[in-house]
C-alpha cells in the first residue's frame, strides 16, 4: 500500500514517518510532499491508496489540494486524511472533500488506528473492484463461447433441416425422373379422395404407359431406358398445369392427378400427351426409336374408394386400349362401350370382394390309381380347384372365368395362397386323410412362384398344420415353367428338398424341347385332358398320349392322364401303361369338406 505524507514542516514528516513504520501488519511503501503543489503533482502522477494532508501550508493550503484531487478521484478511489491542529478545520475537512482527520499535536495511537481503518477500506475497495473486473471478464468471456455455441447451434438446426428435406425429398420421388414416387401418389391421391368425398373437390387420373421402353431397354441398356423415362417426364411436365401431380409409377408407368378436370377435360390431357409423343423419336447411338403411349383417363368422382381402387380400374382400362390397340381410352368409354365389358371390369373388385368376404371355395377331385399303380395300394390323390361364390347370383363361379383376370390384376397369388391355406387347414382335420389319400396336387400359378418369399411362406404352412410335406404335390403348368426357367427352378428345388413332388400341368399343349425339362425337379407328367377326352377315337391324339407316356418313362416321371370321361379312354391308358387317371368317369369335383370324419 502506497502512502502519500504532505506536511511543510520535516519535524512532522519525520514523526509520521516514524509512527505508520510501527505498521507491521502491511506492506507499505512511503512517499513525501513538502507543498500542495508537489502534493497534487505526485498524486496525479501515481495516485497513492492514502494521502495524510496537512492543511496549514504555504502556497496552496491543503483544502485546495484536497479540491483539485477530487476532480479525479473518489472518495473511495484515493482516500485523504486531514492532519490539523485547528478543531474548526474538521468540518471544513469533510466540506472539502475529505475522508477523515487526525489532530496535532500527532498522538501515535489515532495515526495508526484511523491509517489501519483506511487501508483496511482501501484493501478490501482494491479486492472488490479486482473481483469485479474478473466477473466482467468472465461474462464477456461466457457471452462470446455463447454467441459462438449460438451460431454453431444455428447451423446445425440449418444442416438437420436441410437433411429432413433431402430425406423427405428422396423418400418421396423417383430419383431417375424426379418426378414424385408411388409412395408419394398414394398419399395424394388418398387426400384427394377424401375431398372428393366431402364434395369439395373432383379430378381426372390419368396413366400412361410408354409401349417401347423395353424395346430400348433391353437393345441399348438401361442407361438409355433412363434417358427414354427422363424426357418423356420432361416433355410432359410442359402440359401441365401447376397444381397438377405428376408421379412415375413405376417401370414405364405415370401417373398424372388433375384436380377440377373433368373426364372429358382429362382426355384433352391425354390427347396433347399423345401428340407430344407420338412426334417424338428418341435417340441413342444414332439408332432411333418411335415411341407411343397408351393412356387410360379415369374420372376421380365419389365413386373412387381408394388409391388401389383407383390403380385397379386405370389398369384394366389401360388392359382394353391394349387390347383394341387404342392409345386413349376413358374408363366411362369403357363402361358404356358395351354391357359385357363392364361385367370384366368389375372383376378385379368381384375377386378382392371374394378374397375379403370368404367367398372362395376348394373343391376337389380324386385321381385314381391305373393298372400297375393300382395294386402297389397306396390310395388315391386328390387335386383341389378353387371355385368363387356369387352371393347375388348364389351361384358357384369356375375358374376359368376368373383366374384370368386374377392374373391380369396381380391377385392369383392371393387366390393361390389362401388355396393352400385353406386346403392344409381342412385336411389336417380328418383323420383318415393320412391313410386313404396319396397326396393332394394343388395348383399354382406362374405369377404365384415369382412372389418374394413365396417358399418359406408355403413351408411354414405346410409346417403350421402338421401334414408331411410329402403328402403335397404343386401343379405348374409346362408353358408357366418353361417361359420362368430359372425362377421355377429355384422355387421347384426348394419344395422338393422339403419333401414336396411337383406335376407338370396341361403337358403336350406347349410341347417343350425335352432338354429344357430335364433342368426341373418335377415328378410327375400331366398330359392335358384335350389329347386324352377323345383318344379313344381320334388317332393323332391318340399317338401324342402315346409318345408322352414313352418319353415320361424314359425320364422316369409317373404319367397322370386327366379328363377321363369313360371306360375306353381308360383301358387306353392302361394299355399305355398310365399311372393315374383323372376325369368325371371316375369323380366329378365336389366341395372338399365331403372329405370328413365319419
Ligand atoms: P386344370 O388344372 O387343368 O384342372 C382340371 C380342370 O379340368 C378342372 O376344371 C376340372 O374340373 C376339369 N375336369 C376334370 N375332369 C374333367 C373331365 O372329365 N372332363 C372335362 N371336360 N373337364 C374335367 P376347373 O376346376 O374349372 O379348373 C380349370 C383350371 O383353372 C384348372 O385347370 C387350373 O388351370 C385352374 N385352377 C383351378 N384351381 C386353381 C387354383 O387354385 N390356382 C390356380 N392358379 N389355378 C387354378
Ligand atoms: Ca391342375
Ligand atoms: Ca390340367
């Protein structure tokens, strides 16, 4: 602690120097003044942390030194003792600007104590102001880490905004075209439904099928198929309006969602589209390629229960304009165009109502053993065949009738699994099943076996009901087989190594190269029932049962003959040396629950 002493008379500078030495408990470092004048200037110079003032001096008194100090400093910045004799010069002190006083003559006692009390004060002012100037720092500190943590913060809210969009954006659209994705239609077109049937809203659909994109596809790759999907979008995108959704479905398939048109409007749509690509010809290695559309318009009215019930009827309009080789057709077109059309047209929805409803039914029909086969005594086999009831009509629908729309619209796989479902589940029930059937031949269609995961679901219900696996027999037919080679093959090998045999259906119609079938695991030949219904009179017929029957055992297959429909056909057959023998001679189909327990 620096202290200033100011008196004009060295008898009291001395005695003052020797009584604050008595001051043990602090450091302190004394320095000297004989005038005012030399007071202010040390002062100012390096401002002590007390001054002792005599008042009495020559020059300026030591009120006025006191009056300039105080100019720049604080009571509490530089504090300033009073030294004086005069008891009237205490109040004039305070007056002045003084912190306190000692008297003269100087009693060594009131020096030290009022000293200690000031630097004491002054001490503690020096701690505080210390403390402060770090908690200002600090803060500045703080606030600068807070502003840099704030920007940081703020980029990354800017960033994971960013990638919520990206992320929206991807799962959202076709990444080839840009255009918005299946995914992103289906949630459209919900919404959109929903309106519609709140009366709020109404709209024409349009698909568009591009007819030669396999054609570049397959002939200059998938680069250029790319490129074909790429500027047909773009092209397209130029008719639109701005609140019209433009999607890919998929493959070669668009989809466009016109909210306010009319069907009639939607086919002006359509029309324009048309001309766009008929006019165009798409180029890729100098090879050029005329491209064409099929459009179909379905008119979104409250009619429209669903985005698949929606998919469902552009896709067979789009099956019909195919079919008269039409680029454009409307769904009322369709429907209007002739009263047997709409009965077609409403088959997808008949099916998925039958599927729902539990309104499909298995029937079945015995194979019975022949000749040889006969007396190894191992039973009979049976094969199912799905029948659809018509609750309208409560008539029994055929498949023929149905399974090709059912394949046309992707629900033979259903129809296909709930037959093995519900055949398992029926069989597994009856006792006697085990002992009097051989096995039980179900059929299975092409379309069916290409499904993901198909096998293991077939395993696990074979599984689920406890039947040996071996008692199960597939029906493929030979053209489904050989037109998916590889992928009947896999899902053929599969079965098999679970315990399953497998039947070539209708065989003779498509009449494969023999080498093609001995890449397949089938155990069984099934000769289709138009050679064998009039074998017994009709010699070529007779002569293609023959030569399949020779083949069949030279490949060491069992040979199945169905549509037997009497006995001359039959001793024909055992002449041949046929396995087993199918037809109403012997039982016509029925519903599978006559087989019960009696
Ligand atoms: P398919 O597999 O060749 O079945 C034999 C068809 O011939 C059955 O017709 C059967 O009722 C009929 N039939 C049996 N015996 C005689 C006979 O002596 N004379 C004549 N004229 N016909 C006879 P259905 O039940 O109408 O089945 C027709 C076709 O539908 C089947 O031909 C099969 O291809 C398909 N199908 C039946 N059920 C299913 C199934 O669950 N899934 C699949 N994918 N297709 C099935
Ligand atoms: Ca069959
Ligand atoms: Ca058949």
């Amino acid at each position: 602690m620096r202290i200033l002493i100011v008196d004009d008379n060295p008898v009291n500078l001395d005695l003052l120097r020797t009584t604050l030495n008595k001051l043990k408990e602090l450091p302190i470092s004394l320095s000297f003044a004989t005038n005012g004048e030399q007071a202010i200037k040390i002062a100012l110079q390096s401002p002590p942390d007390l001054i002792l003032l005599d008042v009495m001096m020559p020059g300026i008194n030591g009120f006025q030194v006191c009056q300039e100090l105080r100019k720049s400093y604080s009571l509490d910045s530089m504090p300033i003792i009073f030294v004086t004799a005069k008891i009237e010069d205490v109040q004039l002190g305070f007056d002045h600007g003084g912190n306190d006083y000692i008297t003269k003559p100087i009693n060594t006692c009131e020096v030290l104590s009022r000293v200690r009390h000031h630097l004491k004060i002054a001490v503690l002012t020096k701690k505080l102001e210390e403390s402060n100037e770090g908690l200002e720092r600090r803060v500045r500190e703080r606030t600068a880490e807070l502003a840099v943590t704030n920007r940081q913060l703020r980029e990354e809210i800017k960033e994971r905004r960013y990638m919520q969009d990206r992320l929206h954006y991807l799962a959202s659209h076709d990444f080839i075209t840009h255009l918005y994705n299946r995914n992103a239609l289906d949630g459209h077109v919900t919404e959109f439904i929903e309106k519609v049937q709140l009366e709020s809203e109404f709209g024409a659909f349009l698909e568009v099928d591009l007819n030669h994109f396999r054609l570049v596809n397959e002939t200059c790759g998938c680069f250029a198929g790319d490129e074909l999907l790429r500027q047909f979008a773009e092209l397209t995108v130029a008719h639109l309006n701005a609140n019209d959704f433009f999607a890919r479905l998929g493959g070669d398939k668009f989809a466009i969602v016109c909210p306010r048109r009319t069907e009639q409007q939607g086919k002006n749509l359509a029309l324009q589209v048309d001309q766009q690509v008929r006019s165009f010809n798409f180029i890729w290695d100098e090879r050029v390629f005329p491209i064409s559309a099929s459009i179909a318009i379905v008119g979104i009215d409250k009619e429209i229960l669903s985005f698949d019930h929606l998919l469902l009827l552009a896709d067979e309009v789009l099956y019909f304009a195919r079919k008269q080789k039409i680029n454009i057709l409307s769904y009322k077109q369709l429907v209007l165009d002739n009263a047997s059309r709409r009965e077609n047209a409403n088959w997808a929805i008949r099916l998925i109502d039958a599927i729902e409803n539990n309104n499909l039914r298995v029937y079945y029909q015995k194979i019975v053993p022949l000749g040889d086969t006969k007396k190894k005594d191992q039973g009979y086999k049976i094969e199912v065949l799905v029948r659809m009831f018509d609750p309208k009509s409560n008539k029994i629908i055929f498949p023929d009738e149905f399974i090709p729309s059912a394949e046309r619209f992707n629900l033979i796989s259903k129809i296909d699994m709930w037959m093995i479902a519900s055949t398992l589940k029926h069989l597994s029930s009856v006792d006697s099943f085990e002992n009097d059937v051989h096995s039980v031949a179900i059929n299975l269609s092409a379309i069916s076996i290409k499904e993901d995961g198909i096998a293991d679901y077939i395993k696990s219900t074979i599984e689920g009901c406890g039947i040996n696996p071996s008692k199960i027999c597939f029906e493929l037919t030979e053209t489904e087989a050989i037109g998916n080679l590889s992928i009947a093959k896999d899902f053929m090998q599969e079965l098999h190594d679970f315990g399953c045999s497998f039947a070539l259906d209708d065989f003779g119609t498509g009449f494969s190269s023999f080498e093609y079938l001995r890449e397949l695991p089938f155990d069984y030949v099934k000769i289709d029932g138009v050679f064998v219904k009039d074998m017994h009179k009709n010699s070529s017929h007779y002569a293609m049962v023959k030569s399949i029957v020779d083949i069949s055992k030279q490949l060491d297959k069992e040979v199945v003959a169905e549509f037997v429909e009497n006995q001359d056909i039959v001793s024909a057959l055992e002449a041949l040396g046929v396995d087993w023998a199918q037809g109403y001679f012997f039982h016509k189909p029925e519903p599978i629950e006559k087989i019960s327990n009696k």
